[in-house]
C-alpha cells in the first residue's frame, strides 16, 4: 500500500511556494505631504503606485473621481487641486485596493485587470479566482 495520507500531505506542505505561505499583511503606505496654499501635495505617491502594483494613471484618476477634485502628478509628487485630509485620502487608496486590487477569494494582492470584451475583471495570480470590477479602468 502506498504512503499514509499524514506522509502524503507533509510532502505536499513541503511543495508549497513560500510565498503562498507567507501571511504577511499586505500594507499600503499611509500618505505623506503637506497642505500649501489651497492645494495638498503628497510626496509618497510614488511609492504607493508600486505597493498597489497599478499604472499611476488609473489610481490618478480613481482618486480625483472620489475626493472630487483635479490632481496632477508632476515631479513625484501629487498635487490635488483642493485641500484635502491625509485621513480622506487614505480612505480613497484603501476603497481603490480593496476594489481593484485585493482578491476577493483568498485576500492577496498578487492581481492584475484583464479586459474580456467590453468588461474588466481582477484576476488573482495566487489562487486563479476572477471577479468583475466596475466601471471603466
């Protein structure tokens, strides 16, 4: 007869990529900046862009729909036409993650946007889940 299911499952446990394993939590950067005039210049954007794994100008875009306001992204920094709380701001990059990139199914942000026809939809690389998303990316 062949291995017992507990030799069986300890050689699949050894198989497992590390990084499936590692239940770091995922963390996006809170925003650092300032308020100048009536404008709010946050200068960590950059770093941000590259935790979320997003182009710079699909978060642009989310962020000046939701805090209602014009921003322009000009040598690394961000500039939102209006001031704006850190604390608004963080809300908006946390909706727009657990929107556009955090899978639905396992919770990891190893996702990429896939267009099918005329719709979008968040495909998790770790665990192969899809999920519509709304609107136009």
């Amino acid at each position: 007869m062949g291995a017992s299911y507990e030799e069986m499952l300890k050689r699949g446990r050894e198989k497992i990529p590390e990084k499936v394993l590692n239940k770091e939590r995922y963390e996006i950067p809170k925003v650092r900046g300032h308020i100048q005039g009536n404008k709010t210049i946050i200068s960590n954007f950059s770093q941000i862009i590259d935790i979320l794994g997003r182009e710079l100008e699909q978060v642009l875009k989310y962020l000046q729909k939701e805090l209602a306001t014009p921003a322009e992204y000009k040598n690394g920094l961000l500039i939102l036409g209006r001031k704006v709380s850190a604390s608004a701001i963080n809300s908006k990059i946390e909706s727009y993650a657990k929107e556009f990139v955090i899978c639905k199914e396992c919770g990891k942000p190893e996702t990429k946007i896939v267009k099918e026809g005329d719709f979008y939809f968040l495909r998790c690389l770790a665990c192969g889940a899809k999920h519509s998303v709304r609107g136009k990316i």
